[in-house]
C-alpha cells in the first residue's frame, strides 16, 4: 500500500501544482522520486510531528493541497492537538496519512500500535476517515481525498499486502461489495478485507454464502447500505483490527442502537489491551481471533444459529 | 551600550516626529482603555496579557505591518497571528481602530454569538489570519504559511506574536528548528516577555534562562527591546534582516498589564476581572476614553 500511495502521489502531483507533500522524517526511499520531480514540494518535517501539522495548515491556508505522512500512531496521536486546532477547527483540506495502521508495526511494540488511529482521527468534526484494504483502493481513494474542502485521514499499511479483486467501484462514502451472499453479512475496514475474503472462500467451499462488504470509508458511515441489509441478513459481522472504542463497529453499534428492527452486531477484532510481547501480527490476529480462521468460526456460528431458529 | 552603539552604526532610516511619538503614545493609551472597558463590561479577565502587548500591536498595526482594511484580503498583505490567543481583546481594540470591524462590535466582546470570543476565532471573524486559545501553534503555522508564500514568490512577511510562557510549549521549539532549516526569513516572532504566566513567574518556571540566547541557539537573529517602548519597538522592526537567510525574533520586554499602575505586574491580574471602580480608576489614570466610546465611534 506504501508504494501505491507514493506511486499515486507522484500521478496527482504531477496534474496538480498545489499538491505538497510533508514527511516527518520516515518513508526511507519511498519518495525519492517525488522529491526528485517537485524539489520544494516535498518537505520533510523532522521528526517533529506537531511542526509538520502546524506547518501543513500554513500551506493549507495560503492554498497548498498538504499531505502529511507519519507512521499512524505518531500521525494521530503525537500530533493530535495540532490536528485538532490547526486542521479541523478552521476546516482545512489537508490529508493525514498514517503508514503502517493497526497492528503493520507489530512486533515493533506499543508505541508503533496504531489501534486508537481511526477512533482518534473520527472523533473530530468535519474528518473523513478512509482505511482502504489493498494497493488499488489506496490509489482510488487518494485523489477522491484531495477532492474534499475538508480533511482526511488516510490508514495504510506498509507493503506486500495481499490484493483482491471485485467488480464494485471504489467510491469514498460507500461500502464496497466484494463479495454477494445473505444471511449473515461480513463488513471489514483496512487491510482485514483480503483475510474476512479468505474466510469467505473457506465457507463458500462448505455451502455458507455470506455477503462481504468492506467499508473503507469509516467516516461517514455508509449507513444507506446497512439499512439496505435490513430485513435481508440476520447477524452483520464486523471485522477491524483497531480497539473496540470508535472504531468500526463503534459506529455500526451507534446505527444499529437507533433502529427498532435491525440485525445482531458481532464484533471481531482486538480487544481492550495492550499488545505485548512483541508478537508478529498473524499470532497476534490468532489469538485476538479475528484471523481467517476466527471470522470463519464466527459466520458458521451466526449461518447455523439462524438455522436452529 | 552596545546596543545604542550598534543602532548609531546602523543610522535609522525613520524620520519621527515628536507629534507623531505623541500620536502613537495617545493610542496606545485609548487602546489600553478599550480593553479594561471590555473586560469589565465583557466580565472576562487577561488584562494583564492582553496589556503587557499594546505597545508591540501599536507599532506593527499603526507603523510597520503592510496591511489594509480596505483590502484584508489582498494576497500580498503581512501576515500577523497573534499565538498567545488569550491576549486577543487589545488585537479587537487596534483591529476595529483601523476599521477592520465596526468599533460597535467591541462592545460584544465575550458575549454569546459574538464576532469577538476571549479567544480569536477565524469563524466568529473571518478576518483574522488564524484562530487562538490553545498555546504553541501560531508560529508552526506561520512557517507553513511563509513557506508556501515562498513557492509563489509573494514577498509578503509573517508576524507572530508569542507569550514568553507559550515558550514552556515544545512545539514552539520545533518550529524554530523548523524556521531556521527551511530560512524563513520574512519569519517574525515577537515574544511578550511579560514575565507572568497564569500562576507563576517565567523565569522561575523556565529556570531562569534567556530566551534571546535560545533563539539565537537556533539559529536565528534575536534581540532584546523595552517592549512597552513603541519607539524602540518601530526601531527594532525597522532594523530587522528580514530576507537575510535567518528568522528573526525580538524578545519584548514588557510589563504585565502595563499602562495602569495599580494592576501592573501582579499574576493576579491574569484573570482578574475589573470592578466598576477598578475600571474608573484605570481611565482616569489612562486619561483616555475606550475607542469604542469616544463620540462618533
């Protein structure tokens, strides 16, 4: 996902002289082009986040179309106030991009989980907040991105995430249907798209045909399409790999929470912990049971449920 | 010494007169006025940070900022972000003084739904550069913005103005850092070295350290004036080497709520909130009516 944001960024910059892009001294190599190509367009901030948000609203100000980019703890969280007040408050058209998004960075400890980022970045008015699955939604949902008069955050991962093909559009704001189905409805966001895929191919193979949505858009919820699965599916199943405060399904718990008649929410995901022990991310998905796996466990478990009833 | 040595070796440019010396003096007088009136009928304190800068706003508005209410938004004006946001009624004072709003509205100030929060806000006042409250962030935002001006070849210059307790912020010394690297030389920060902060003294709380030398470690040009001086403060300005590779940045000293004698340099008057009597008394010794209530305001 890293190259293609830097592959795109290289495209929209190329068709846009007020793209500007700021690094807080990370992506070693992965924007050498950029920096070759546009010079004083590329800064790099140090490692200094604050300075590089305050400096990316300046540029904001004075029309610039800035993008900052850090690894998605430190983008979200060390700078968070600068975001706050120097983005969201005066409503600027500025892109947060977090590299390396929920548990990329596993192994690297805490301080480079980013399972707060899409709760962090949501909880501020005006912020859309994206975590596309693959390669191709990074590239389609940038420029749709640079498109907004407010701001965004970006949550990708780092490289040699598996892709995955489906026939809908990438369109930000709206699920995208990977997979048809019914009864039970599987809804991923970031890069669990491709591992919920994985589950659903393993029951497909045992007759349990769930429908697999992945909700890159997290903010604002496509809620059009989940009341379009009432009545039509029984158990939504929602897969992140984020705390289980504001994120995903958070959000789609909110929506179910104001209707009368709406299907059961099932949560998969890491729970309200630390993650320690330096654990690579696949044991981490295992034990957390949110893996292929787990999700697959989950959707037998809602399918036969419905058949019992 | 050295410093009257070096002005006389860099001559002055600027013709005053003593009636214009009168003129800036008498406004800043008015000015002062105008905020102890706002903060009593307002019932909103920060005298003392909104008056220790009167005499720096007076230059830089009055004097030396290249800016038109006429044209607030003209592409090529300075830019000025007042950081210390808390400071912000003596800014609403001189901005409705050169008719950048009606005068009027300074009698709203910290109303509900008003144009003029106790904090600046761009949407409340759109003609403000930039919103304030939170400590740290103006300078970050002015190298972005110079930084982009650069780009476009827009020569215009950026003035922030910066509480010495806002120096406590770390991010105000990423954004030196940041300033020097990049040489955002049209880059100004003046510090309101008021010496008071909401419940302590700076220096104590800074351990006693020269923020001129700590900008200058940085990289950039730094000096020291008598910030409650406006004359000193124009001949600063005027002697700045904007455009010579290096931000620059004066450290003010001032005196917190300068100009009224019986609430200067108290921590007390941080938040404190004028009586009836503490407002009558301060206009009589001020000797000047708020600018707001002058006939034909």
């Amino acid at each position: 996902m890293r190259k293609a944001f830097a592959d795109s960024l290289l495209n929209l910059a190329a068709g846009n002289s007020r793209i500007i892009f700021l690094t807080g001294d990370l992506g070693f190599q992965v924007f050498d082009e950029f920096h070759a190509r546009f010079g004083s367009r590329y800064i790099n901030a140090g490692i200094a986040e604050a300075q590089m948000v305050c400096a990316a609203a300046g540029l904001a100000k004075e029309g610039w179309r800035p993008l900052v980019y850090s690894i998605a703890s430190f983008a979200t969280g060390r700078a968070f106030e600068q975001i706050r007040v120097n983005i969201a408050y005066p409503h600027l058209p500025v892109v947060v991009v977090g590299a390396g998004g929920g548990y990329t960075y596993a192994s690297s400890g805490v301080t480079h989980h980013a399972a707060e980022d899409l709760a962090l970045m949501s909880l501020l008015p005006g912020m859309t907040v994206v975590a596309p699955g693959d390669a191709h939604e990074v590239t389609e949902l940038l420029p749709q991105l640079l498109q907004l008069g407010g701001p965004s955050y970006i949550r990708i991962g780092r490289y040699g995430e598996a892709t995955y093909q489906a026939d809908a559009p990438v369109e930000l704001g709206r699920a995208r249907l990977l997979r048809p189905g019914e009864q039970v409805a599987l809804i991923s966001t970031g890069d669990l798209a491709s591992v919920t895929l994985q589950a659903a191919r393993q029951l497909g193979a045992e007759g349990i045909h769930p429908v697999v949505y992945q909700m890159h858009t997290v903010k604002p919820l496509d809620t059009a399409t989940l009341d379009e699965l009432v009545g039509r599916v029984e158990t939504l199943i929602v897969v992140e790999e984020h705390g289980p405060l504001g994120g995903l399904a958070t959000a789609v718990g909110t929506w179910r929470a104001a209707r009368r008649e709406a299907p059961r929410v099932v949560r998969l995901g890491p729970p309200d912990a630390l993650a320690l022990g330096s654990l690579d991310r696949e044991t981490l998905r295992h034990r957390w049971e949110y893996d292929a796996d787990a999700i697959a466990q989950a959707c037998r478990a809602a399918w036969s449920g419905r058949e019992r009833g | 010494m050295a410093r009257e040595r070096q002005m006389a070796v860099a001559g002055s440019n600027r013709k005053t007169t003593q009636a214009d010396r009168d003129w800036l003096a008498r406004k800043a007088r008015q000015v002062r006025a105008t905020c102890v009136q706002m903060a009593h009928d307002g019932r909103e304190g920060h005298l003392s940070s909104s008056m220790s800068c009167v005499d720096v706003l007076v230059a830089l508005y009055y004097r030396w900022l290249r800016i038109s209410p006429d044209q607030p938004g003209d592409p090529g004006r300075d830019r000025f972000i007042l950081s210390k946001g808390h400071g912000c009624a003596s800014l609403y004072a001189v901005l409705a003084d050169r008719g950048f709003f009606p005068k009027a509205w300074l009698d709203l100030y910290a109303r509900n739904d008003t144009p003029l929060g106790n904090h600046s806000c761009i949407h409340a006042l759109p003609v403000l550069e930039w919103s304030a409250g939170s400590l740290g962030h103006g300078l970050g935002v002015a190298c972005g913005m110079l930084y982009g001006l650069r780009l476009d070849q827009n020569p215009a210059r950026a003035v922030v103005l910066l509480g010495d307790g806002e120096c406590n912020e770390g991010s105000v010394w990423e954004s030196a850092t940041f300033a020097a690297a990049h040489r955002l030389d049209r880059l100004v920060a003046i510090v309101d070295e008021n010496g008071i902060q909401a419940v302590g003294r700076s220096k104590e709380l800074m351990g006693h350290t020269s923020l001129e030398e700590k900008f200058r470690a940085f990289g950039w040009y730094a000096r020291c004036i008598d910030g409650n001086d406006i004359q000193e403060v124009l001949q600063a300005l005027e002697e700045l080497p904007i455009g010579q590779g290096r931000p620059c940045a004066l450290i003010a000293r001032t005196v917190g709520a300068a100009g009224v004698r019986f609430m200067e340099d108290q921590v007390l008057w941080h938040y404190r909130v004028p009586s009836e009597e503490d407002l009558a008394r301060a206009l009589e010794e001020l000797g000047e009516l708020p600018i707001h209530k002058e006939q034909g305001s």
